[in-house]
C-alpha cells in the first residue's frame, strides 16, 4: 500500500516516514477512508513493532508513532462499533513505553477514548442481559 518507491526511501529517515504514514492514516480517517487508514498502519508501523522488527531500525524517540497508530487503528473499530476490538488496541497503546513527544496527550487521548469504550461495553453488557431477562 505505500506509495514511496524504494529510492525515496533510502533518502526519507525510517522515522520521519513512520510519522508520514501516521499522518496519512489519520487524514484517510478525515475522509471517511477507515479501512484503507486501518490496512496502512497495521501494514507500516503495527505489524513490524509487533514483529519486533522495529528494534533493529534504531528509531529511539521515534517510536512514538506506535501507540499513535494503536490509537488510530482502535479508532476505526470504535467508529464500526467493535469495542471489544477497540479496547485491545487501546491497552496495547498503553503499554507502549518510552518517552515521547505528545506523550502527556496521548495518555490523555487513549484515556478519554478507554472510558468511552468501556461505557460503550457496559451498555452492551447491559442490553444482552436485559434481552436474556426478557424485560
């Protein structure tokens, strides 16, 4: 799915491409674009960092697009109403650690976003139990 030819990419940091693409998933998101956002981030940053292939690029402070993109992905589930989804990207987020940039806000973002999911899992929880009760 990327659009960068193997010469633009020798001469673009492994980093600022990683904060390209995030950027790239979020305005696909911007455009109603969900799964092509989702498939991009899976494909870029989750997969590799879930591969550990991410360890032998050397991006340090750079990883930061990881639970960024994490966020970004869960968002689309959130949006398709698969919060139980939404909360595993979410905890993997969280447990992304290392000191980033935005680190305050991210925390912030996957903590208002947590809280609405599990508002949303408990309504769910809810409606099934009321349906199982017959009220």
């Amino acid at each position: 799915m990327s659009t960068i030819s193997e010469e633009e990419m020798e001469s673009i940091d492994k980093a600022e491409f990683l904060a390209c693409t995030l950027i790239r998933g979020a305005i696909l998101q911007y455009m109603s674009r969900g799964g092509e956002s989702e498939c991009l981030l899976r494909e870029e940053i989750i997969t590799p960092y879930e591969d550990g292939e991410m360890e032998s690029w050397g991006l340090g402070q750079g990883q930061w697009v990881v639970p960024h993109a994490y966020l970004a992905v869960a968002t689309c589930y959130v949006k398709r109403e698969n919060y139980e989804e939404a909360m595993s990207l979410l905890k993997k987020a969280a447990a992304v650690r290392g000191e980033f940039p935005f680190a305050q806000g991210l925390a912030f973002n996957i903590k208002n976003t947590r809280d609405y999911v599990d508002r949303k899992l408990g309504e769910e929880k809810q409606e099934f139990v009321d349906a199982d009760s017959g009220s």
